[in-house]
C-alpha cells in the first residue's frame, strides 16, 4: 500500500484510475468472509496516511480529481433502482451483457466504481467492516478538509442532478394508470407526487444560488420531506388496496421503484443538508454499501430472477392463503362437513377411474388418448369443484399458503411455538379426515360398480392382464410408483400456483363486473342471471381453472413421457385407491397376502409423496412470497411430538366447538 500511495503522491494522475484500483486490490482480502484481515488492512492505511501527510494529502486530491471530473449522475439515481423495463426486458439485457459485457466509459463514475471494485465479493467485506473502522480511516484521510473548491462543486453539482432526476422519475410514476387506479383520489386532488417536483425545483435553486454564491443561505428541504412522507402513505395506501382487490406484477415493480426512488432521494438530501458530520458520514457510508451491492449483482441473473419469482409468487400465493383457511376444520361441525365433502368427492372419482380405464380400452393414438384422459380429469375435477366436493390432494397447496400467511403475521414475523402448533395439528386432522373421506368412499364405489358391471354383463369390464398391470402400478418396490406420485405432487403444487393466479385475476382484471355487463349475455340470460353467473365466475374462476389444468396434466404427463422415452407418470392416491378395488373384482379377489399388503403399502406410500411434495413446494413458495421465516423448526417438532404423546386423539378429531381450545401440554 505505500508503494502505491508513494506512486500517487509522486505522478499526481489527472484521471488514471489504475492506482486505485491496485489501492483497493491491497486492501481487499483473500477470503471475503475474513473479517480481521480486511480490518487490519483498512487499520494499516489509515496508519500510512496518519504518519504521512504527504500520502493524504495526495490520496484525498487524487480522490476528489477522480470523482469531479466525471459524470456520477447515474452511479446515484440508476445503480440500485429497477429500471423502467419490463420483465422480459431486463432479463434480455441483463443475459447480454452476461455474455457479452457493455462498454466501459470512462467518463462515467458508474463505470469507474464497477472497475475499482470489480470483485463480485467485493460487498461481503466491505459490509463486514464497521462503522469505527470506516471512521478511523476517514479521519486518517481527512475528508472534511477544505480542497479544491471547483471540485467540490462539481461533486455538489452530480448529486443535485441526480436528485432531480430521482424527483422527476417519482413524478411520472405517480401519473402511472395503474397507480392512478388503485388509488383514485391521486386525479381528484392535488397530487403529491406532482407537488414534490416543484418543490425540489424550489429547493434546487436555492442550492444552485448558494454553490455561486457562499454567503447566500440555501433553504431547507422539509418541505421536500413532508410532500414524500405523502408519496410513502398514498403507496401504502395502493399496497393494501391491492391485497384486497388484486394485484399485478408490474404494480408491484411499479410499488417496488418508486420505494427505491423515494428512499435514494432522502438519502441525497440529507447528506446535502448541513448538519452533524457523523450523521452524514453514516449515510454516506450507508449509501455506499448500498451502491456496492447492487453494482456488484448488477449482471447477477439468479438474483433478478430471483426478486421477480417473489413478485410473481406473491400474485400468485395471496389468494390462496384465504382460500387455504376454508380447508382447515376448527370444530367438530367444519370436520364433519369437511368429511362428507370428501365422500362426496371419493364417489366422482370412482366414476372416473372407471371411465379412464374404458379409454385406455380403446386403444387409440397416444395424442388422442392424452386428449380423452385430460377431458375426464379436467371436467371430473371441475364437477367435484362445482358440486363443493373435497379431493384431499388438492388441500395443501392451499393451506401451506395459509401457514404462510399465519407465520408472516406472527409477532416480529417469528410466530409463536403454541401457535404454529394448534395451526399444524388443525391442518393435519383436516387433512387426515379428508384423506379417509376420499378413500373410504372411493373403494367401496369402485368394488360395487365393478360387481355391478359383472352381474348385468356377465363379464368383468377390466380383463385380468390390465388388473395386473393396475396391481403392478401401485406397488412401491417393483415400479417407480411412488416416483410417479411425486410428480403428481408437483402437478398439485402447479395447479395451486395456477388457481390463485386466476383468483387474483378475478379481482384485479374485474371480470364479475366486465362479465355481468355483457350486453348479449344479458339479452341471452337476463341482467340478473348474468350478474349472478359473473359473481359466480368471480369468487370461482381460480379453483375451476386450476382444476382443468390439473386434469391436463395428469392426463397427458404420462404419454409425454411416452413420447419422449421417459419414464415419467402420475400416481394419484384416490385414483390408485379405485384402481385397486377394480382389480381386485377383475380377479374375482384372487390374490396372495403380499400383493394386498403391497398394494396397501403403495396406496398409503402415493398419498405420502403426493401431500409432502406438493405442500413443501407450496410452502416454500408462500413463504418466499410473504418475505416470512420460522426459525423455531426444533422446538415445533417437540411440541408437536409432546401434544401426539399426551393427547394423539387431537391430531385425528376435531373438538366440539370452534373456541374450545386444543390441548396443551403443560410446562
């Protein structure tokens, strides 16, 4: 580090960065984790430049040279701040410039704070220092000192364009149609995002006249703070109404800048406003952080990526969550209702069960039979919505958004043990009950309808070899059944993330309102009847679009696979349940102990694997969405395993009434 302080002090460079560079590179540790070492390094500069005032008074002017002379306008009001782009767009930029990256200018500080610190790990150590340690080695440095005056004001002058620039970008997103919408009174009175833009054009001046002239006061920005303190409220204000009435990706990203915006402005502001040199100096280095990090993922894609899935998931998670706490049974009434919904969902099944193994009978071209499987699943799936049945699999992609949902409204975002724990035991009974309502009713259905079948035909309408191929099919040691069941998983998870995107597009899109209004429909129905067919729609629209596509994929998974020469399939435990009772008559019940304890262990194995996957799946993602943790998985776990050992009966029945409390173990 001294040879390169004795190289500044000696060549006095103009604009030549690479002595700064090689300055960082000294102080940058081997290992960005390694706090000591960067300490020791800053603590070893600082120590130079406190020895040798030649070394700070060069480096400070070397410093100042660099910035003044080049334009920082967007190192402050662009790097951290989303772009004005869509999606697709960003993400095609941010994939060229991966492959292939921009052309640095050196004119541009931007530029030259990516060269200097062009170590992606850059901000691990440079986060890790503290405060102090900034502080000693801007003491060292002198940084306060009187310099160049012309460069002083050139540094002034950056940063007074980019906070106009960051003022005029908060006025054209509060004009945004989007942000307008949801926040009408934006276009009834006088709009503070409109407002804040004069003032800042006010307080510039004042700025401009005082760098020209030292003696003249410039104003304060109060003001200023007062007309975004309105800003922050009317965004707030946008934010609740969408969670109740939908939201979009892009008035997220939308909500998302105008937070950053708002945020980088303040942050200008104030290190402009005269005041406590310490209080700058935090911000200043606040800032810098801050700069740092999102210079050095500037080209990240997993981290855009990333930020934009918690976007979508967002959309599509916070539908779910309130539809997740219709699948949870709080009494002995909502069990009871919960398991004749189920039943009532194990006799469609049954049906359709039938009705595909009729299909497969016909032997017709893999794209058609696809076509035909898909056809059952969607409109069996959709009856059993319409009917307000209950399939068990279709419970956890619901209610892991309502766990979300609970864990995010905990106290501090850390929701209590005791809470989580009633929450999960619900959810499990709930679950459990409808599980047993699917199955006890589905094979019972299946074995009559199969006996049925015979005794009208005299003939069993599945042949021996394909009861074989169903027994085959559910057994977990010689087929890749539970695999398979996995992937069914996956399909739930999707069909969840789909119906609560069709929720929020519901709401959002007003499709009720745009489908009651129709003007042939009306004269087709009558106004009254299409109103009601469009609330219908409204409140309905996510479960039956996610239920058709749900059957889409179980019915067409298994010929891709086909197709491609893979061996990918579904396993669904209602279905594999039928399946069983079909065979089982199809061989006038002829079958050896194993095979029935097999077939037993398999349908109990795709159940498993179709509620684990599709509910971890779901759970990631809402918790992902909600920005919620849950750091107390241990204690969970042992509560959960005290409440089983006392009381196991709470975890199969529900209580008698919604206020009576659950057991609790004592302490």
């Amino acid at each position: 580090m001294e040879s390169i302080l004795q190289a500044i002090a000696a060549q006095t460079p103009e604009r030549e960065i690479q002595l700064l560079v090689q300055l960082v590179a000294a102080i940058r540790p081997k290992n960005p984790h390694d706090n000591a070492s960067a300490t020791a390094n800053i603590q070893a500069l600082a120590y130079l430049l406190q020895t040798h005032p030649e070394y700070r008074s060069a480096l400070r002017s070397y410093l100042f040279r660099i910035v003044a002379s080049r334009t920082g306008v967007h190192l402050l009001a662009d790097v951290g701040i989303l772009p004005n782009a869509s999606f697709g767009q960003e993400l095609k930029r941010k994939l060229g410039y991966k492959l292939l990256p921009p052309a640095l200018n050196d004119g541009y500080l931007r530029d030259v704070f990516g060269q200097v610190f062009h170590s992606k790990t850059d901000h691990i150590w440079v986060n890790q220092l503290g405060d102090a340690t900034w502080n000693g080695l801007l003491d060292a440095l002198d940084a306060e000192a009187n310099g160049d005056s012309a460069s002083i004001n050139r540094i002034r002058a950056e940063v007074l364009e980019a906070i106009q620039m960051l003022s005029y970008r908060i006025s054209a997103i509060g004009l945004e149609p989007e942000l307008v919408r949801n926040h009408p009174p934006i276009e009834q009175f006088e709009s503070p995002f409109l407002r804040q833009n004069v003032e800042i054009r006010t307080w510039l001046d004042s700025q401009w006249q005082a760098m020209q002239a030292p003696q003249t006061m410039a104003d304060d920005c109060q003001h200023v703070l007062v007309l975004l303190d309105q800003c922050q409220e009317i965004s707030i204000k946008v934010r609740k109404h969408a969670q109740q009435h939908g939201v979009s990706v892009s008035l997220t990203y939308l909500l998302q800048r105008l937070k950053q915006s708002e945020q980088r402005l303040r942050t200008l502001l104030a290190l402009m406003e005269p005041g406590d040199i310490s209080q700058r100096r935090a911000l200043a280095l606040q800032l810098f952080r801050e700069l740092l990090h999102a210079d050095n993922f500037k080209y990240d894609l997993r981290s855009f990526i990333s930020g934009n899935a918690e976007l979508l998931a967002h959309k599509v998670t916070e539908h779910a969550g309130r539809t997740g706490e219709h699948y949870v049974a709080h009494d002995r009434l909502q069990y009871r209702q919960m398991l004749r919904a189920a039943m009532g969902a194990g006799l469609v099944i049954a049906v359709m069960a039938l009705i595909k193994i009729g299909m497969a009978k016909l032997k017709a071209a893999p794209l058609v039979e696809a076509f035909l499987f898909s056809i059952n699943y969607s409109f069996g799936f959709m009856l059993v919505h319409v009917l307000h049945f209950t399939i068990a699999t279709k419970q956890p992609a619901m209610t892991a958004a309502h766990i979300a949902d609970a864990i995010h409204k905990g106290s501090g975002d850390e929701a209590t043990v005791d809470s989580m724990a009633n929450l999960a035991i619900k959810v499990f009974r709930t679950q459990f009950v409808a599980i047993l309502g699917n199955v006890c009713v589905v094979m019972p259905t299946a074995w009559l309808i199969a006996l049925a079948g015979y005794w009208i035909n005299g003939s069993h309408w599945v042949t021996p070899e394909k009861a074989l191929k169903l027994l085959h099919d559910i057994d977990p040691l010689q087929s890749l059944a539970l695999f398979h069941a996995a992937i069914a998983g996956v399909c739930l998870f999707l069909a969840g993330l789909i119906s609560g995107y069709h929720d929020n597009t519901a709401i959002y899109h007003q499709i009720p309102e745009r489908i009651a209004q129709l003007p042939w429909l009306q004269r087709l129905l009558g106004k009254q009847r299409a109103e009601r067919l469009g609330r219908y729609l409204g409140d309905n629209l996510g479960g039956l679009a996610g239920n058709f596509y749900f059957g889409i994929m179980l019915g067409s998974i298994g010929t891709l696979g086909y197709i491609l020469g893979l061996p990918i399939d579904i396993r669904h435990i209602t279905f594999s349940a039928a399946n069983f009772s079909y065979a089982l008559v199809a061989l006038d019940h002829r079958i050896d102990l194993q095979t029935a304890l097999a077939s037993a262990l398999g349908i109990v194995g795709i159940g498993a694997a179709n509620l684990l996957v599709s509910f971890g799946l779901a759970l990631f993602v809402a918790l992902k969405a909600r920005g919620a943790r849950f750091g107390q998985k241990r204690a969970l776990l042992r509560e959960l395993l005290k409440r089983f050992l006392r009381a196991p009966g709470q975890f199969f029945l529900a209580p008698k009434n919604k206020t009576g409390n659950d057991p609790v173990v004592a302490r």
